[in-house]
C-alpha cells in the first residue's frame, strides 16, 4: 500500500502542474477551453488526495509496521478511535490531511464559482493550484513529508501515540484549528485573483466575507479548544502558556479578526481598502507561519515536531510568495484609494481603525515573543507576554463595548448622553460590585496578598465587560422597541427573535461579543490565583492484591481548604485496544492518590489524581524502553473557583537518596510470574515510607472561560447557518 499512496501523490503533483500549465496559458492568450480544463483539472484533485488519505488511514487502522509513519505514531495496542486521530499527530500525516482540506474547500470554491466568467475567477484557480502543489510537491520530494515511507525490515512493534494526545478535545482540537488555518486560503486566493487581475470591483467583497468568517469562527473554536485540553492534561494549573505553538495559531486569529471588522468599514464608507489587502495577505502567511513553525523544528513546545527538512523549502515559499502579493498591493495602490476619509478617530469607523492597528501591533510583538531564542538568544516568557497583552486585552475589550455605541463620521461626544452614559454607569457599578464580591468569596493566599497591578487589571477588565454588556443590552432593547414599534402584533421575545434574524451580522456579531466578554472576565480571575505545592508521608500497606497500596494520615491547609490525604495506589491499567492478556505493551503504570477536600467542617469532595506512566515499546525489537509520564489532575469545579490538584514527583522519606523508580518496580512486581515467596521478595523492594508532592491551584471564575467558549461556538455556529436573512414583512403583522 505504499507504493500505491506514493503513486496516488506522484499523481495529485502531475494533475496539479497540468492545471497551473493550462490555466497560465488560457490567461496569457485569452483561450477559455484552456481555462477551463485547468479548472477541471484542480476539481479531479481532490478526489486523488482523499484517495490517498483513505490508504494512509487504512495502513494506521490495519497497524502496517512496513509504513514508517505507522510505526512511529501507532500502535496494535491503541483503541481504533486513537488508531484514525493518529493521522494527524506526525508531520507528514498532518502535511497530507492539510493538503486533504485545502482540496476539499478548492472543489468548493470552485464549485461555487463554476458559473462565473469574470476575469478574476482563473487567477483564483491558478493561486490555489499552486498553494496545493507546494503541498503535494513536499509529499513526493521531502522524506519528513512523506506519509508512505516503507520501513525496511518491518517493524516488529508500533511506538504508539503520545500519551498527551490522547484526550477528548486533542481528537477534535487539531483537525478544527486545521480547517481555521487551511480555509484562510480561500478568502486569500479571492483577494488577490481581484488584485492581480486588476478586477477590484466590491462584489468580491460579499463572496469573501463568509469564508473568513468561517475562518475566524474554526480557529477561534479550536484555540478554546487547546486551552481546555491544556487545562485538563497538562496538570500545570493553568490554560494558556504563550507556548510558541499556541502563539502560531493566535496569530492569523488576530488578524482575521482585523479584517472581519476592517471589512465592514469597506463595505459601509469605502474605506481601508490598500489596508483590507494586505490584512488578508498577512493572515494568509501567518497562518503557513504557523505551520512552519510546528514542523521546522526551529522553535521547541509541547505541540511542535522534532527537526525536519521541509523548514528550508516552507520558509522559503512563506517569504517568495509574501513578498509578490505584497508587491501586487503596492503596484495596485492607486485603485485602492479611500473613498472618505477619516472624520473623528472617536467615531464608530475610527473605534473599528484603532482595533485593528492594536490586534495587528499585538500580532507583531507576539511573533517578536515567538522568535526570542533566534533573535535574543532567549525565549520570552509568560510575564513578558503578560506585561504588554494585559493592559493590549483591556483597551480592546473596551473598543469592542464603544464601537457599538458610536455613530459614523461623529465623535464620541457627540452620542455620549445618548448612548454612551448608561454603559459607562454600569461599567463603574459593576467594577465596584467585583470589588466586594472577591474581598469576601475568593479564597485568599495564606502568606502574601496578590499583586496589586494584576488585581487593577482585573477589575477593570470586569468593569469594561459590564460596560460592554450593558450596551449590548441597551442595542437589544432600542432594537427591540423599534421593531415593536413597527411591528405591533408582535410579543418583546418573538420581536427579540426576529430581530436576530433578520440583522444577523449585527446582533449575531454582539452575541460574540458576548461569549468574549465572559471570556475576559474569566481571564480576569486569574490575578488572585493561588498556587502551592504541599508534601505528604505515606507508609506501605501489606499486600493484598496486585496493586501496591501506601497509607497516609497527613492534612494540609490551602487557603481556607483542608486537603486529607488517604492513600497512594500503583496498579495496572490495561490500553483498551484489541483486546487481550496484559502484557508489557499495553499496560499503564497509574500513581494514584486520593485526597479529601474540606471547606470548614464540610467535606466538598474526594479528589483522585494520577501520574500515568505509558510503556515506550521498541519498534525495532517490540520490548520494553521506558515509561512516559503524563499527568491527571483532578479539578472541582464550583461556581467562584476550581479547585485543582496534581500529584507530583514522589520522593524517599529522607529526601536526600535518589527517588524511587516506582513504576519500574511495579512492573517487575506484576508481570514477574511465580509463587508468593517471589512475589514477596519482590514486594519487600518497594520503599518501606515514601514522601509524595501535590500540586494545588485555586483558580478564580474559570467556570466563565468555559460557559464563554461554548457561547462563542454557538453563536458562531449561528452567524454561518444560512438562516433568517433577508426574508420580506408585512408592518403590522407578526412573523
């Protein structure tokens, strides 16, 4: 099967040169038919790439140790959910399932444009017959892009899937922020078809508005989506690192935001359109940027791939066809003129002006941030991201509560009774009312108070977000009313409703404001986030099954909760794969300890943590190499704050001698066979006391990020629905 996954990409490259080839030569001598058979061409590619992708997923489901790819990312022991998600943990599985969605929006794009004799429409071809070439290209020439390298001899055992993969949200989280970065193409290709081919007509504004808003909506899903596998996964207490790779897909967010907005000022004052271009130039780059960035190997995080080949030749396309596009937008200048200029930088068009230069200053200090150990010789941290980001994420929470609230062509005084006073009254209310809320419910640190800096920025982040809620609800209800007004029939949520529906794009859109104002009010909670580690002694229990039991009666204080500890428990847990005896490939080491969870005199749960250690088999020889940790923190969620813990590093009584491999002794102890004077023996081998570290965090409001994500996904979800626009009423009569 892999010389047939290689045949299939050899072909999909063939079609691909066939259909630049015709295409060029239908747009140089005018030849339609010529066009046309380049664009039939690129239509038929779509079905060789799924081809192919069907082979290299049948290869992982079968467990075929001849691919190498299979070998290095699978294993016979994984369950066949794992087995199909595999495809895109490697880089050229990813590479191939990038290439699989690029075609399958090109057929789309195509599709829709199949009617259309616009000059504009061949150069839109030819850009995504190229962008796909380079990905098929990369397949056949570049070894670290290849699916179907043969492993020659074959492999006795499969190394399997990392063990941080293998979670609910890791399933859904990459092929998500995939469809976000890869449908960036589309709206790119449309933009500079009308660029190159000089046809700037704004019809192409309506066609793109969509896909980048389908773009927007994917990666902003799937960024929420990482965060809530780091939150539960990483056992590190928190939900957004600046890890590079978080940063990567941060980015072209930033930047489709921009130009979601800045699109609207085009549309409605025929202003930034030089700025429109080249918004969507950058969001396009920076979202291969990305890409670049994970399999490069040039910058190391938790998500990236080790050192690959395919760096040289990615940068090297990331930077050719940056700097042609670009020198497109500047020779086109002169067709990009304004329409208006800017009356008042307080005006609603100048709110929308000014977000956009800070999300696209915000994008170039976080790629200064991401490429620190290149240019500084050391990598920015956390606090460095924070120190600008904090106070960035502020003033543009406010400009998103403003610019509703603003007019065109006024300023700001002009509409401040009008609209602006209420909000404003609110925001301070509500700023004061967090005040006294957190004084008196968030758990404060036994030994210090926080920083005073962070807890300025939080409240006025919350009092910004009640700010930008009250004039969301105050735009509901003079909305409403007017409908009501016009339509008299109709009850306060049945005109609600179709009110909704009918301005989709401007209710729609405060609806995600919404979700991400609870968003950054979560956020906000993190400025009295506690964190502390605590240590508890346990003592062996004799045995009693085939797990090794230890016994504690220690108790700790954190923060107004007292943590009980019980006991600490190595056993087996079985891979639920195929099925079988437990051997050595498909057991887990589990640590896990239990912990009790006290508020006062009020026992408010029992915590079970784990760190699981998953065999590292090898392919060479199928025997054991080692064990890979990962951690399973377990939370309690309450409505104020969760509560978090993670078991640590486990130490010898002393503290002084070297730690026990306890996973290490725990499989010689399970799998050694024997009588039970063996057992025994080797049961006297485990540490008579032992010390166990336990991480804690309590973390404020988190509950809100999460109820914010699932709103943002709904809303979203409801802005791309092609659902209640543009139906006709009759005044007077309900709906």
């Amino acid at each position: 099967m892999n010389n047939l996954g290689t045949i299939l990409l050899a072909s999909s490259l063939a079609i691909l040169i066939f259909s630049s080839i015709q295409t060029i030569y239908g747009i140089i001598s005018k030849e339609r038919k010529a066009v046309e058979l380049g664009r039939l061409a690129l239509m038929t590619n779509p079905f060789v790439i799924i081809l192919t992708f069907i082979v290299l997923l049948t290869q992982l489901v079968r467990s075929d140790y001849s691919n190498y790819y299979v070998v290095m990312h699978s294993s016979e022991h994984l369950p066949l959910f794992y087995k199909m998600t595999s495809i895109w943990s490697g880089s050229s599985g990813s590479l191939l399932f990038w290439n699989l969605i690029l075609n399958v929006f090109t057929f789309i794009v195509l599709w829709q444009t199949r009617k259309s004799i616009e000059d504009r429409i061949p150069m839109m071809n030819l850009i995504l017959a190229v962008l796909s070439g380079f990905f098929s290209f990369l397949a056949v020439f570049y070894g670290d892009a290849q699916p179907f390298r043969e492993f020659v001899p074959e492999a006795a055992a499969g190394r399997g899937l990392n063990p941080l993969l293998q979670h609910w949200a890791m399933i859904i989280h990459p092929p998500i922020l995939y469809i976000g970065y890869v449908s960036i193409s589309i709206p790119f290709a449309i933009a500079m078809s009308a660029l190159v081919s000089g046809q700037l007509s704004e019809d192409w504004m309506k066609f793109i508005r969509k896909w980048t808003l389908f773009s927007w909506f994917f990666l902003g899903t799937g960024i929420l989506l990482g965060s809530k596998w780091a939150y539960e996964e990483l056992g590190w207490g928190g939900y957004w690192a600046w890890d590079p790779v978080e940063n990567a897909s941060l980015m072209p967010w930033l930047l489709t935001s921009a130009f979601v907005h800045s699109v609207v000022i085009q549309e409605r004052r025929g202003m930034l359109k030089f700025w429109n271009m080249l918004l969507v130039i950058l969001a396009f780059h920076f979202s291969l940027l990305g890409t670049w960035i994970t399999r490069s190997g040039v910058l190391e995080g938790p998500h990236s791939f080790s050192k690959s080949t395919i760096g040289t030749p990615f940068i090297v396309y990331i930077i050719t066809s940056f700097l042609f596009f670009t020198g497109f937008v500047i020779y086109r200048r002169k067709h990009l003129t304004p329409e208006r200029n800017l009356e008042a930088i307080t005006s609603k068009e100048g709110s929308f002006l000014l977000n956009n230069f800070l999300l696209v200053l915000s994008t170039a200090a976080i790629l200064l941030g991401v490429f620190s150990p290149l240019l500084y010789g050391k990598e920015f941290k956390a606090p460095w991201f924070n120190s600008w980001g904090v106070p960035a994420g502020i003033f543009l929470l406010l400009l998103m509560g403003s610019a509703p609230l603003l007019a065109w062509r006024k300023g700001a005084g002009a509409v401040f009774f009008s609209t602006l006073l209420k909000p404003f009254l609110f925001g301070i209310l509500g700023a004061g009312l967090y005040i006294l809320f957190y004084s008196q419910n968030f758990t404060k640190p036994d030994s210090k108070y926080g920083d005073v800096l962070a807890e300025v920025y939080s409240v006025l982040t919350v009092g910004i977000g009640v700010f930008t809620i009250a004039g969301i609800v105050q735009e509901y209800y003079r909305g409403i009313k007017a409908r009501r007004e016009e339509f008299t029939n109709e009850s306060l949520l049945r005109a609600g409703l179709n009110l909704l529906l009918k301005n989709k794009r401007r209710y729609g859109g405060y609806l995600v404001h919404f979700s991400l104002v609870l968003i950054f009010i979560g956020y906000a909670g993190n400025a009295f986030k506690i964190n502390t580690s605590v240590r508890f002694f346990y003592e062996l229990l004799p045995p009693t099954s085939e797990e090794i039991t230890y016994q504690s009666i220690d108790k700790a204080m954190v923060g107004g909760y007292q943590i009980e500890a019980n006991t600490l428990k190595l056993k087996p847990v079985l891979i639920s794969g195929l099925g079988g005896e437990p051997n050595i490939q498909n057991v887990i080491v589990s640590q896990e300890a239990s912990y009790g969870i006290y508020r006062g005199l009020e026992k408010i749960a029992t915590l079970d943590t784990e760190r699981r250690f998953y065999p590292q088999i090898s392919h060479l020889t199928g025997d054991f190499e080692t064990h890979i940790p990962t951690s399973e923190p377990a939370i309690h969620s309450m409505a104020k704050e969760d509560f978090y813990i993670q078991l640590g590093a486990i130490e010898t009584s002393d503290l002084k001698s070297e730690n026990p491999d306890l996973p290490l002794m725990f499989m010689q102890y399970y799998f050694t066979p024997g009588s039970e004077t063996e057992k025994l023996k080797l049961f006297l081998n485990f540490p008579r006391q032992i010390v166990a570290n336990l991480e804690v965090w309590i973390n404020p409001l988190v509950k809100l990020i999460w109820l914010g994500s699932v709103l943002y996904f709904l809303s979203g979800i409801f802005l791309l629905l092609p659902i209640g626009e543009k139906r006709k009423e009759t005044k007077g009569k309900g709906i």
